[in-house]
C-alpha cells in the first residue's frame, strides 16, 4: 500500500502516540533492569524505516530556460541499519552515536515543455550514505518501566552510490554531491524489557549544505540549491553489556 508522504508521517506518530497512552497510566510494578542507567556505557542496534527527500529552491533564472517547467523532489521509501554507542552522563542526559548505513532513494521530478505539450521526467536518484551521528539525549523519569527522551545533534553522512558512473542509457540524469552534513531532532519512548531495554523513535534530519552536483545541462542548472532532509522510524535494542546485544539471554530459562 502506498501512502503519501504526510499520510504516512501522520499514521506512524499516532501509532506512536497511542501506544505510549497505556504506560503513563499503568499501576506501580516490580522494576526492570532497575540498575540499567548506573552503567555507563550501553550498546545495541538498531533497525528502521526512512523517507528521503530534499528541499529544492529554483535557479534565478529559472524562468528563462528554454524546456523545464517545474521541477520537485518525491520522496521514496527505504531503511536503516544502525548500532547505538550509549553513554550516561546521568540519569536524565546521556551522549550517543548511532553510526550505520542508510539505503533509500529521492525521485526528481521534471515537468518539460516542448512541441507544444508538457511531458514528465522522473530521474531515480539512489543513495546509500555511511552515517556518523552525534546525538544528546535528554530523558525523562522512569515511569515503572517506560519513559521518554528527546534527541538533538549532528551528523556527517557520506553518500557511497554518488560515485557511480551513469550508463549512458539513463542519460540526462542529475548526482548529488557525496558529502551531507546535517542537524538532527526527534523524539523516543523507552520500554524497559526483562533482558534488554526497547525503544521507538521518530526522527527528522535536515541537511545544511548544497548537495547539487552541477553539469552542463538545464537539469542541474535550473535548481540554485538542494538540501537533503530525512524522515526515519526507528525500532532501537539495547543492553547493559556487550554479552546483551546477543539477546541469548532470553532463551536460557526456557
């Protein structure tokens, strides 16, 4: 089933909302991992969905160019694999890096004028960026078992399919510059588990610099600057040790 882009934003955070409701109100229990943030450093993994997209702003001149129209970015779907570096500056802060992979793909969209009718062109842009993160957390209280967190940092990411040569078959197509540097927010709950502790993120990513590679042709020339933006759902598992991340403890008393 395919969503739009809002529809989709829209459905996830209030899934995400609604599955936070019943934690707020659960009566007092016997806590999990009691001692889990006077550890200091915590790994795990993590594993989920993202949206690129970007931000276009037109050439100045965009209106004397000889056969485009308009041009705009779909975004498209994709997903994430991650491991979580975690270290407790207390129980209400905490540092992390997140470094990972991201596969998705932006289609650019061209609306072309010539011979007297408008025609589209979609150019698939495919990207897999190496992702470097740094993250500050801030953390509420445990609730029992649950709390929730806010995120904000950096990141560099590197895009490894922007090198690829273009078959002369796909030809005109744009590329995109290899090197994103970009801010980060968003939101999370924590569930916290018998073994592990268990998260649900959501997270926007806004580049800050032109990705536009420019070329020869109208296509690259008609937009003055491109910046990468990111929407990610995050499913995040973490333990108190490195033994933890195997989640093998699970199965021992069964």
């Amino acid at each position: 089933m395919n969503l739009k882009p809002l529809g989709f934003k829209i459905l996830w955070i209030t899934v995400f909302l609604v599955s936070s409701i019943p934690s707020w109100s659960q009566r007092s229990k016997p806590l999990n991992l009691p001692k889990y943030d006077q550890v200091k450093l915590h790994f795990g993994m993590a594993l989920g969905f993202n949206q690129m997209n970007a931000t276009v702003r037109q050439a100045d001149n965009f209106h004397l160019l000889d056969s485009i129209y308009s041009v705009e970015c779909n975004p498209q779907m994709g997903f994430n694999i991650n491991i979580v570096a975690n270290y407790n500056i207390n129980r209400f802060f905490s540092v992390r890096t997140l470094p990972g992979l991201n596969f998705g793909q932006r289609n650019m969209e061209y609306i072309l004028y010539g011979k007297n009718m408008f025609q589209s062109k979609i150019m698939e842009i495919e990207s897999t960026y190496l992702d470097l993160p740094i993250l500050l957390q801030l953390k509420s209280a445990r609730l029992n078992n649950f709390r929730m967190y806010m995120i904000a940092g950096m990141s560099y990411k590197y895009d490894l399919s922007s090198q690829k040569k273009i078959a002369d078959k796909d030809k005109p197509r744009i590329k995109f510059k290899p090197n994103v540097f970009s801010y980060e927010v968003g939101v999370g709950t924590d569930y916290f588990l018998e073994y592990f502790k268990f998260a649900i993120e959501v997270k926007y990513t806004f580049g800050l610099n032109n990705s536009m590679s420019y070329d020869n042709t109208e296509f690259s020339t008609s937009i003055a600057q491109l910046t990468p933006r990111m929407f990610n759902i995050t499913l995040l598992f973490e333990g108190s040790d490195i033994e933890s991340l195997s989640f093998l403890k699970i199965f021992k008393k069964r």
